[in-house]
C-alpha cells in the first residue's frame, strides 16, 4: 500500500448511498468525497486528483456512463467502479466497454464493496507504474543510446518518419548518429525487407556519381562493357541513404530532383525512364540554406528533400546520454577484446560529462576504444584520459585566450574526433592536407605531429 491516502471520489444522487459508502470507505483509511451528480463530479476531477470514481448508473439529468466516458477520455489512470441497481447484463457490458474496471450490482455487502476497491485501486497502481515507465523510457528508441530529452525529441521525429513515405533529411553536427537514424527510420518500417543503401555523395568522383547511382547500360561509355544497375535500382522497394548531400554537384543536383518528383530514373546511356520505389533520406552536417544562399544547392532540391527534418542534436546537449553511450562502448570494446570491463574512476566520468565533444558520438567512441585497448583490464583515472580532454576547457566554461590558442585546441579536437584521420580532419577544417600538416607541427607535441 503507498504511503499517501488514495482518494475516491463517490457519486450518488442519493444521498443515502452516498453517506454509508464515505462511511464505510473513510473507516478503511480512505479519503472520500462525495458528489450528488455528475456536473459536480466533473469539477471535482478537474481540481484535486482523484485514484478512483465509484458512481450509480442511473442519476437524473445525466447518467453514470457519461461519466466513465468522460473520466475515461480524460483521465486515463484513474480508476472506475460502477454500480447498477438492475443487476443486467447489458448494462454491466456497457459500463465495463466504456472503460469501468468492476461493477457493483445493488444491493451489495461491504466485503463486496471493499474486494471491488481493491482490485480496482490495484489496477490503478499497475496503470500508473506502467505510463511513468512509459514516460522514462520512450516505446521506441530505434535501437539508439540515450534518455535525455534532445534525443527523445528525435525519436518521436523518427517515429513519425516511420509511419510516412515523405523525404527526411537529417541534419546534425559530425558524429552525432546521422547514419544511424537513417537505418533506424528504414529497419523500423515498411520497408524494413529491402535493401538500405548507402551513398556517401562527397565520396564518389563527380563523373562515376551518376552511373553509380542510377546505373549504366552496355556501350555507354569506355570500359563499359555490360549494362550494370545503379544503387537505385539495388535499391527499390527499400531506402537510399544520400550522405554528405551538400557535397553533390548542381548537374546532380538537378538529376537527383528528377528522380524526387518523378519517381523515375535513366540509366547512363539508357533511353528509357524507369520507375524506382525507394524511399530517400538525406543527410549534412552543411547549413543547407546558407548552401542555397549561395547559390551552390539548388532551392527547389532543398525544399523537395526537406519534407521531414530530423535534427540530431550535439552530444554536449544530451546531459547524462554519454555516460550511458560511454558504458555502451566500454561494454561492446571489451567483449570484442575479449576481457572484462574497466572500472572507470569518478574523476574520468566528471571528465566524460564536462568535455564538449566536438566530434561527438564518434569522438566518445574513439576514445572508449583508446582506453579500454590500453587499460588492459586495469582501472581508468585520469592520466590515461587524451591530452585533448584533460586540458580542454569544461564546456559553458569561457576562459579569455589568444586566437592561437582557439586554433590550436581545435586542430587538436577535430583530429581526436575522427581518430586521427587527416584527410577527414582537414574537410572539417577547411583546409588542406598540407596547411593541417603545418599546423599539427606547430601546436602538437613532436610525437603526435608524426606523419
Ligand atoms: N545514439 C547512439 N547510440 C549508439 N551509438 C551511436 C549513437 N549515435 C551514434 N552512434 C555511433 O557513433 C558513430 C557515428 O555515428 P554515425 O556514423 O551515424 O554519425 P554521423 O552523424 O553519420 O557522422 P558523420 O557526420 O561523420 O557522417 C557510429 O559508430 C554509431 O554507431
Ligand atoms: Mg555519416
């Protein structure tokens, strides 16, 4: 039993019944109110909570099942017993249809009143426990880590993705699960049976993109010796997953458009139109519309991707998320090393919730991998943690310093966020390989600088 009184809210335009049910419920330890119809019954609900309604089906003016009906479609936990002077079943069915979770037939004992109340208060608890459940975990997290509300928001955008065919593009910084969204919408649907596909448009040379995606027939150019379908076609009935978007051209761009509004594709060389049925999600980490702006994304592309927009948010913005990412990746690192888990020391999980992750979930990942492979089963403290993350400034935290300084910090932060990865780095800097090498040889440590 809890440890708070549960309250019932009786309602009987006799005010005979009323007084010996508040009677007899008060002298169990319940709280009791009374109301003589179901206009006042009404109010009461609106203004205190209330566990559970016991109410007479037949009143004058309006009658027991409105009430349910009411209770029912605004009050979902709160429970129902009615009581019917007839005894019939019909009006039992009724009652118990509209939503009632007992009824009393009159006249009835007060063992029988006091099993009914129980039951029905029981019913209440299990109810109740079951929605805050509801509340703290959401139905569906598409197989993605994390409670915090940023993320929550995303599912219930991917749950809404799920259920409609329409193009989603999916924005969000570099490393936040972009991709991982994408295959979360396609598995969780319809489509789920065929293929997803992915193509990462900054990675294909301009002039293979549009024989890999739409495919080539025989003699369409040099070397092509067979006619050979295209990720659409491999494709159909499934997802094609545009990565980097932004990073294809405007000749694409208006071919892409093409297959949006038209659901039809030609292959290099080909003549005839063919029908695909596939289902595009999009994703950047680019300001698409300032891409618009600029005249380098096509705005009637833009408009026509953009039908559904998931954005994923920043790791620094997901509070308590990566501590549970980071167990997620402790756990799965040490069962393909094959060894226990590494006991993470209080100082490195403050360290773990105050950095700003700018390269996100894959960032967190990398460096889980890192300090789990040299752990070698020992504890991680802080010594062990990236000079990158140690020295960092702790996020919300704004400290003056010279613009080197910034330059340096995040030369060193994109670097860890793509695992090293230069070429990958230099894209997010904007720069190129070489103006990296420079730098890395300016602000990091001789061993680091390595080529
Ligand atoms: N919520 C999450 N739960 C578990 N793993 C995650 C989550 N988000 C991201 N990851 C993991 O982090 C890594 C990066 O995710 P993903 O490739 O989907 O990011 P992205 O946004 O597409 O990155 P990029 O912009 O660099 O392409 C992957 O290994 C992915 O499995
Ligand atoms: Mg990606």
């Amino acid at each position: 039993m809890s440890d708070h009184k549960e309250r019932i809210l009786v309602v009987d335009d006799a005010p005979d019944a009323r007084e010996v049910l508040r009677r007899n419920l008060t002298a169990e330890g319940y709280e009791v109110i009374t109301a003589p119809g179901v206009a006042e019954a009404v109010e009461i609900l609106d203004a205190t909570s209330v566990d559970l309604v016991i109410t007479d089906l037949k009143m004058p003016k309006v009658g027991g099942l409105d009430l349910i009906r009411h209770v029912r479609a605004r009050f979902r936990e709160v429970g129902i017993i009615m009581i019917t002077g007839y005894g019939s079943i019909e009006t039992a069915v009724a009652a118990i249809k509209e939503g009632a979770e007992n009824y009393l037939p009159k006249p009835f004992t007060d063992a029988e009143l006091l099993s009914a109340v129980r039951d029905a208060l029981q019913k209440v608890r299990f109810q109740r426990a079951a929605l805050s459940q509801e509340a703290a975990v959401p139905a569906h997290s598409f197989g993605l880590i994390g409670e915090s509300a940023a993320m929550r928001r995303v599912y219930r955008a991917m749950a809404k993705a799920v259920s409609v065919s329409a193009t989603v593009l999916v924005t969000g910084e570099s490393g936040t699960g972009k991709e991982l969204v994408a295959r979360g919408i396609h598995y969780a649907g319809p489509r789920a049976r065929a293929p997803f596909v992915p193509i990462n448009c900054g990675g294909i040379p301009e002039s293979l993109l549009e024989s890999e995606l739409f495919g080539h027939v025989k003699g369409a150019f040099t070397g092509a010796t067979e006619s050979r379908a295209g990720f659409f076609q491999i494709a159909d009935g499934g997802t094609v997953f545009l990565d980097e978007i932004s990073e294809t051209s405007l000749a694409m761009q208006v071919k892409l458009l093409r297959v949006l509004q038209d659901g039809e594709i030609r292959m290099v060389g080909g003549t005839q139109q063919l029908n695909v049925d596939v289902r595009i999600i999009a994703a950047t980490n680019k300001e698409l519309l300032n891409l618009v702006r600029r005249q380098m994304f096509r705005e009637d592309l833009y408009f026509r991707i953009n039908v559904l927009n998931i954005d994923v948010p920043p790791l620094r913005e997901r509070d308590d998320d990566v501590l549970l990412l980071a167990q997620h990746f402790v756990h799965k690192c040490s069962e393909e090393l094959g060894r226990g888990a590494p006991p993470f020391s209080d100082g490195v999980l403050e360290m773990l919730r105050r950095y700003h992750w700018p390269g996100n979930v894959r960032e967190l990942e990398n460096v889980i991998h890192r300090l789990v492979v040299m752990s070698e089963g020992e504890s991680v403290d802080i010594p062990d943690l990236p000079s990158v993350m140690r020295f960092s400034v702790p996020r919300g935290v704004g400290r003056l310093c010279s613009l080197a300084e910034v330059e340096a910090e995040h030369v060193r932060h994109v670097l860890a966020s793509v695992g090293g990865n230069k070429t990958r780095a230099a894209e997010i800097l904007g720069i190129d390989r070489k103006t990296l090498r420079e730098r890395m040889k300016r602000y990091l440590p001789p061993d680091e600088a390595q080529d």
